[in-house]
C-alpha cells in the first residue's frame, strides 16, 4: 500500500512560567518590528529530518494563551483508556484489545487496543525497549529538570498512515492529535489519540493503520537550542537523534462504532446557534458567541474554554477548539462519549487576554447532556 501522506504528532504541553515569560516579552518584540523573522523551508520526509521546533513552541504558546484548560486528551495518560470517551466504550463491555504484531528492520511493534468512529481514533502500541540509546534519550526527556516544556516528558513523535479498505488514499490528514508514551520494565508503551475535522472514516471501514516511524530528540540539545532562541526571538531547530524507520501495518478487526445520541441543550447564556453531535468517543459541539465586542487592535482577546462535568472544572476532556473571531462561531471537540446519559457538562466561554493569558472576563455558557443513545442504523 502506498504511502500518500504522514503527520507527525506532537503532544501540546504548558510552557513553564520563567520561559512563557521571556516567549511573551520576544512575541510584543516582533508585533513592535525590532527583530526580524526568518523563514525556512524543510522537507517533512527527508531523512536527516530537522524538527521545526520554533513552530511547536509557536503552537504551545498560543495554545496556553488561548486556553489554559486545553492541554491534552490523555494528560498523564497510561494508555488510551485514560480518554474518557475510550473508557466509556469499554466500561460498557465494548472490545477494543487486539494482539497485532508487525515487524520492519528486525523491530517488532505490538498493537494492543484500537477503536474509532467516524470522526475520532485512538490505539496503544508496544515495543521491547531493548536499545541502550533510545533509554538514554528517554531519560534525558523524562528528567525533571527540563527547560523547554518541562511538562511534556511523556511527548512521542509519531509518523502514521490510516487506509480503508485497501484503498493507496492515506486519510490521516486534517487532524488533532496527541501521542504520549510510558516505560514499564523493559517495555515501551504508546498511546495515540486523534480526531478529525469532519467524519472521514466510512461507517463500514475496514481499517489499516500503518506506523512509518518513531523519532527522538535528544532533550539537551532542545533546551539548549531552546535557551538560545528565547533570547534573540530567532527560529531554531535540532536534528533527530534516532529514528526507526519502516512501514508497521496492522488490518484492523473492529469497524467504527455507530452509537449516537441526542443531546439536550439547558442554562443557556449569551450563546446562541448550539448544535451537538455525539458519538461513541466524543462530542462536537458549535456555537455562536459574541466574541468581536470583547477584542480590540488595542487589546486583543481570544476565546478560551472552561469545561465543566458534573459541576467540577474538569482539564483532560476538552480535544479541540477552533474559533472564528469575525463570526463568533466557535467549534469543539470534548470526550464525551454518546453511551454517557448521566453526566452534564458546562461549557464556559471566557474572554482571554491574548500576551498574559489571564482570563479577563466570562462572555456566556451553556449546559449539555445526553440522552437516549442509539445505534446510527
């Protein structure tokens, strides 16, 4: 099967209070004009592969600018279980393990669990972790002294393809992804949770899913490089320290789940225009708030998100977001499974500053929950 496209998947992870600061004081610098940007070309695939790391550092910034809450799906995962979407289906007698093995440049890859929908995927992976470098890389990322996102010691870079039905068209793109990882022993385990930005898996998809590689950066030369570019605002990126390469393919035994369910919308404020769609792994909900009168060239502002569940502020369960500052149409993704009918969530749309990522004031909300679920045949 040809290989049509890969994506690397980069966990997004909060930037510590000392760098933000410092990434914040360059950002005013560059709207002002003193520095100049440069901007470079890399090939994605190429086999010295440099990693575009201003642009990560990019994304986690805006990120926790906009939205504090949003960090990942699976934070502090240990496997994809931990999405509360995955646990639903499983918790409610739903198979989702599997014992696949595949083996590219003698390195057996293990998938254990796999289940989607429509709209959303999520698999665990694992490995012999029989490779003295690759331990050492781990543990250098694993340190708790880290500078450049302390927090994101659990990040895996990922390369990935998913066909349906032995079609040569790769589907993996127009996706929000997370990869993390954990060791146990002398064992490496992944989790990869993804979800797209419209239903592209077919209702009757037979899935394969194929791993192209795993990469590792050596985190001291990150936060070193990291160090260096904070203080001049210029880009920066290090080369991969060890890859493997191949093409893993797994033939997947479960089709997508077709549950749905109808969702009632309550204690509307200052929201208009709530549609919800829910299946077996997610939620997405779109919106309308009055997002241009809270923004101006002045202050800028953007939406951020505080979800609740069961009136508890809840910050792993909200996937996407993505916002239209002209329209007001905001649109996300949260992990609430369509075979959940008792929880009720609060969505809390909050006007935040764009430089502090303070949030300067509550814009409106809306209350939600499931209903009856069904089967969408």
């Amino acid at each position: 099967m040809d290989k049509k496209k890969n994506e690397i998947i980069i966990q997004e992870k909060e930037i510590p209070k000392e760098v933000m600061e410092k990434l914040v004081q360059n950002r005013e610098n560059l709207l002002n004009n003193p520095i100049k940007q440069e901007k470079k070309k890399f090939k994605m695939r190429y086999k010295k592969q440099i990693i575009i790391t201003l642009a990560l550092a990019a994304s986690l910034i805006l990120i926790a600018l906009i939205n504090p809450q949003i960090n990942t799906a699976i934070k502090n995962a240990l496997g994809i279980s931990q999405d509360s979407g995955v646990a639903m289906v499983e918790n409610n007698g739903i198979q989702s393990e599997l014992n696949l093995t595949s083996t590219q440049n003698g390195r057996e890859i293990t998938l254990t669990k796999f289940v989607s929908t429509k709209k959303k995927f999520a698999f665990d992976y694992q490995f012999k972790l029989d490779d003295e470098k690759l331990k050492e890389l781990l543990e250098k990322q694993r340190s708790p002294d880290r500078v450049f996102t302390k927090n994101a010691t659990d990040t895996q870079h990922i390369d990935l393809g998913l066909f349906v039905n032995d079609s040569n068209e790769d589907i993996f793109g127009g996706v929000s992804s997370q990869s993390t990882f954990r060791i146990e022993g002398d064992i490496f385990y992944g989790s990869v949770v993804a979800t797209f930005n419209r239903e592209k898996i077919p209702e009757d998809a037979k899935l394969t899913l194929h791993i192209y590689k795993l990469s590792w950066q050596d985190a001291e030369e990150l936060d070193q490089a990291f160090i260096e570019a904070s203080n001049t605002g210029s880009p920066f990126g290090v080369l991969d320290a060890l890859e493997y390469e191949g093409d893993w393919r797994f033939d997947i035994d479960y089709k997508p789940l077709t549950q749905t369910a109808d969702t009632q919308i309550s204690n509307v404020n200052n929201i208009t225009d709530i549609k919800a769609t829910s299946d077996a792994l997610q939620t997405t909900i779109r919106f309308i708030a009055p997002l241009k009168e809270f923004s101006t060239p002045e202050k800028p502002c953007t939406p951020g998100i505080t979800l609740y569940k069961d009136g508890i502020e809840v910050e792993n369960q909200l996937f996407t977001q993505i916002s239209n500052l002209e329209t007001g149409e905001i649109e996300l993704s949260i992990s609430l499974s369509s075979l959940d009918t008792t929880s009720v969530y609060k969505i809390q749309v909050n006007d935040v500053d764009n430089f502090s990522g303070e949030t300067i004031k509550e814009v409106g909300f809306f209350e939600l929950q499931n209903k009856e679920s069904k089967s969408s045949k």
